[in-house]
C-alpha cells in the first residue's frame, strides 16, 4: 500500500470506529439520537428519554470516546518512538519503565490512599489515581536520564538496561504493596491493572488536554531524527542530525504519552507493539507515515477493542486489557517468531 493509502484507511477505520462507539452499548441508544440531545442541550428543553439520551450520549460515550481516542494514539505513538529509538521493532515504552512506574505510583494510591498517604491524597479528591499515575511515570523518566544521561549524551544501551531495572523493581513493588492490600482494595487493584476506559468523563478530558498538545508539538520534531536513525546514530550524526536532542525529545514524548495513557486508563499493553508494526507492513520505515499512521490506527484499535468489552459481557464490562491481550498476543508472537532467538530478521 502506498503512504497516502495508508493514512487514508487509518483515518477512515477512525471514523468508523468514532461512530460504532457512540452508537453501540447496552443501552439500544444510537448515534441517530445525538441531534435531538444536543437540541435539547442548547434549548435547555427536555423530558425523560431526551434527559437519558443526553446522559448516555454526551456524559458517558462521548467522553468515553474521546479518552479511547488519546489513549490508543497515545500509546501507538510511544510504541513507534521506542521502536524507531532502539531500531527494534520488538521495543515497547515498557522496556524503560514508564509504564511500570506510572503503575507503581497508581496502586500505592489505591492501598495506601485511606492510610498513611490520605494526607496526601485526599485534597486530590477522584484526580488521586491519574495524577499518582501520571507523577510516577514522570519520576521514572527522571531517573532514567539521571543514569544514562552522563556526559552530556543519552547512552541507549544504559537506558534500556536501567529501564529494564527499573521495571523489574517496580514490579516487585507493586506486588508488595497488593500483598499488604485488603480484599476490597485487591479488586479495585486487578481491575485497575486490566485497564479500562469507564471511569472517562469530562473532568478527566480537559486534564488529558495540555498533554495531548504536548504530544502533537513533540512528535513532529522526531519524524528527520528517527528516520536517520534508520541508519545508525553515527549516520544521523554525519546526515546534520542533532542525536542527542533526538533522543531527549523520544524520551519526553514517550514519558508523556505513557504516564497520561495510564494514569487515565490503566495498564492497556500490546499497543505500542502491535500498531507500529502493522503500519510498517504495510508503508515501510519512514515515520512521516509510521508515526501519524499509528496514531490513527492505535486509536482505532483501541475503541474497537473498548466496544467488545462493552457488548462481550454486557451489561457487564470486560476489562479491555484482555481484550488487547487476545489481540496483541498472536501478532507479538508471530513477531518473536520471524526475528528469532538471535533478533535478526
């Protein structure tokens, strides 16, 4: 497929995927219902069906949307950065520990928020979770530059390891802390951890926006970085490339993109993997396509995967990480598989 086909069919499946998520639930309420609720809205005219297919409509789906939308882009765009920063399409935003420090911050709230940390955290109100999320990711990425950014230069080997480091302690962590937990506090922990997009709601909208543009200023600024990195870091060197800048840049995007995705959704995997991969099958290594690319079509991907774990089960909701991990699972493995034990293709 060429670039623009490929862009073109991610934006379309977008869409499509835009209107199957307003329009599908337990409810029965479909998307044909949305002018008279927003008609209503601007009159202030309303009755008891229009009052319910506002509240399902414009309070629950659409934020609900709108949050799949930012996560699954999100995360998609961390994936291809990684993935274009390594060389290797195996690398996750994972390997450096983002996700596992946002996930570290995010259940010490919830087993510590009513005990030692309730000082703390009950100013925070319902923002206590994201705002952990969001504060460990970016703790993590601080030490992560803290040790590899010695000299003056991001060494990525020391980066992925401190990564992997990182993670594994957080890991521990974390598994420490679920098992001080209470019976109560365990659930909202494993469920948290499966990732879901039904806590979306308008609050949580508006504070996901300054990172959103953060993201869409960021990224353009790393497609002539990452495509020389195709190379090599000394052939981007000598094509006039600012490496290390490059590489700074990959990192905050990458820490804001994953700290905001988890902080607000919860741990949602395979993403980062999965998408930029696809796209790469089907329009090559130039990140001028791989990266909006993926942002479209992680999007996509996600608020599919969001509408079968509405419907799968209703009116009860499956948690969208085991949906992504049926997804995400086969096309890891065929991945493994075709680069083999050694990493080479």
């Amino acid at each position: 497929m060429s670039p623009a086909q490929v862009i073109i069919g991610s934006a379309v499946l977008l869409a499509v995927a835009i209107v199957a998520s307003l329009s599908l639930g337990p409810t029965g309420i479909t998307l044909s219902s949305l002018p008279r609720a927003l008609s209503a809205a601007i009159s202030g005219t309303t009755d008891a069906t229009i009052a319910r297919e506002q509240l399902v409509l414009l309070d629950i789906r659409l934020p609900r949307t709108l949050l799949g939308i930012f996560v699954g882009a999100s995360l998609a765009i961390a994936g291809a950065i990684m993935q274009g920063l390594f060389r290797n399409p195996l690398a996750d935003p994972g390997l450096v520990g983002v996700s596992s420090g946002a996930a570290l911050f995010a259940v010490a709230t919830i087993v510590l928020g009513n005990g030692i940390a309730a000082p703390i955290l009950a100013p925070l109100g319902i923002y206590a979770l994201p705002v952990a999320a969001f504060f460990g990711g970016m703790v993590t990425t601080l030490i992560l530059v803290t040790i590899a950014g010695r000299h003056g230069q991001l060494m990525i080997g020391t980066l992925l390891l401190a990564g992997i480091a990182l993670g594994a302690l957080s890991g521990a962590l974390t598994g420490l802390l679920a098992y001080a937990s209470d019976d109560r506090q365990l659930r909202d922990l494993t469920f948290w951890s499966m990732g879901s997009l039904g806590g979306a709601n308008w609050p949580k909208i508006l504070a996901i926006l300054p990172f959103g543009i953060l993201i869409a200023l960021l990224t353009p600024l790393l497609i002539r970085g990452l495509n020389g990195f195709l190379l090599g870091e000394a052939e981007a060197f000598h094509l006039g490339i600012n490496v290390e800048r490059t590489k700074r840049i990959a990192i905050v995007a990458t820490a804001a993109s994953v700290g905001a995705a988890v902080a607000m959704a919860g741990v949602i995997g395979f993403i980062g993997i999965v998408v930029p991969h696809i796209i790469r099958l089907l329009a090559g290594p130039d990140h001028r396509v791989v990266l909006p690319g993926s942002a479209l079509f992680g999007a996509a991907l996600l608020l599919f995967a969001d509408i079968i774990a509405r419907l799968i089960v209703r009116p009860a909701e499956l948690p969208i990480g085991i949906v992504m991990a049926a997804i995400g699972t086969p096309v890891f493995l065929h991945l493994v598989m075709k680069r083999g034990i050694g990493g080479s293709e």
